[in-house]
C-alpha cells in the first residue's frame, strides 16, 4: 500500500509577534504565509487568541481574502472565535485549549470531561463547511472522546516530546514517541484523520513524518526562528527536505 503524501502547514503567528512587539505594520504575516506557499507549505496556520498577541482580527480578514491553499485557523471553543471562524468560513478550525498567562498552548484540549458542550460547538462549525480538528494528547481516553465528537481530525500534540528532546532525556522522550505513535493509529483505526504539531524542529520532525497514518504537521515558532538566520524560503524547503525524506 503506498503511504499517503505528508502535509506541512506552516504556522504564522510568530512574525505577528515580532511585528507586534514594535507597534509597526511589519514583518507582516500575510506576506510571510505567500513565501511559505513558494516555498513548499501546503497549508497555512494561524491562531487568533483572545487576547490578540500575535495574530489579530485584520490578519484574518486578510489571509482568508489572498491565500490560495487552505487556511488552519487555530482557536480556542468560545462564543466570540466560533462567531469568527462562521463569518470566515476558513478551511480548516482546530480547536486549542487557552489561557491568557501561558506562553504558548500547554497540553492538549480536554475532549472527555467537556464532550457534550464540544459536539454542540462543533457542529455549526461543520455545517459552515469548516474542518474541524481537536488539539490533544495521545491519551485513549481523549482520543475516543474525540472520535464520539463529530470533529473528523485529531491533531496530536507533539510538544512535550520535544521538550524532552531538547533536555536530553532520552529515555523518556522514547517512552513519549511511542505513546504519540500508540494515539496516532488509535484515532486512526477509530476512523479520525491524524495531524501533529508543536514543538517541532529539523532534529524532531523526522519521527512523526515516518509515520503512514498522519497526514499533516503543523510547524511555526521554529521555522519563523530558523528563518531570522536562513531566509523564511530556505528554513521551510529544508524542513520540506526532510519530511519527505523521512516518509520515503
């Protein structure tokens, strides 16, 4: 059976924040996503929190008007971001767990404990034409709950994996790896399409793009990081480069 292609969306948010911290109309986002699609990004993505960090509400507007490949618009399950993303009608919305004093998102959604309130959220979403995704752990209690939402897609949350990587605990960034790969062919095998995102960089993304069942991976704060030394262009064709090579 041949293994299905390897999607990458790249995350924009991190040039808004840049922009941001001086108050000025650039770098601008909208303008960094069209060199991601020159570049070999499939889809683009971008998270509008509620407190307008980064990207903000103009943003939006503007990458639904000009982006010619689908827009992964991240946002927490309230009232006010479901009204957006029904007045955007973007091609994809994956719900994220938020709160204001994190740094970035920490832990994946809690799908279980919330599943009822979750399913009526998700369904006008669904209905507007947008692709749900729910942003979680690889634990099997979260990812069934998913399964019973009515979101089609699970996007496994690779960040602490990363994290452990990165402080060199080899053992326990195995034990993690192998729990990721444990959730993706769950959600798999429960009829769930499998992303993967956060965290990820040249020395982790390999892992996750070997794997046959996941289908995206959702990549940002690194590559907008790589690119202040390389270039956006050549930061994304290498990570490009290497998630082909390792799904093979």
């Amino acid at each position: 059976m041949t293994t299905p292609p390897l999607r990458l969306g790249v995350n924009i948010d991190h040039v808004a924040t840049l922009r941001n911290a001086r108050g000025s109309a650039y770098p601008d986002p909208v303008r960094a996503a069209l060199l991601a699609i020159e570049a070999g990004a499939d889809g683009i993505t971008a998270h509008l929190r509620e407190d307008r960090r980064h990207i903000i509400d103009r943003d939006i507007e503007r990458l639904v008007e000009v982006l010619t490949v689908p827009l992964n618009f991240e946002m927490a399950a309230t009232d006010e971001m479901q009204a957006i993303a029904l007045r955007h009608k973007p091609h994809a919305v994956c719900l994220v767990p938020e709160k204001r004093e994190e740094r970035t998102t920490e832990g994946g959604l809690e799908v279980a404990g919330d599943l009822e309130r979750l399913t009526d959220f998700i369904a006008p979403l669904t209905e507007a034409g947008c692709r749900v995704s729910l942003f979680i752990g690889h634990d099997p209690r979260q990812i069934e709950a998913a399964a019973r939402s009515g979101a089609p897609v699970v996007e496994l949350h690779t960040g602490h994996y990363t994290d452990l990587v990165a402080e060199g605990r080899a053992e326990e960034a195995a034990l993690e790896l192998a729990g990721l790969k444990q959730g993706a062919q769950l959600a798999h095998s429960l009829g769930l399409e499998v992303h993967a995102g956060h965290g990820l960089s040249y020395d982790t993304v390999s892992p996750f793009a070997a794997m046959p069942v996941v289908r995206e991976l959702n990549i940002g704060h690194f590559l907008i990081s790589e690119a202040v030394f390389v270039g956006l262009g050549p930061a994304i064709a290498r990570m490009r480069a290497l998630m082909d090579a390792a799904r093979g």
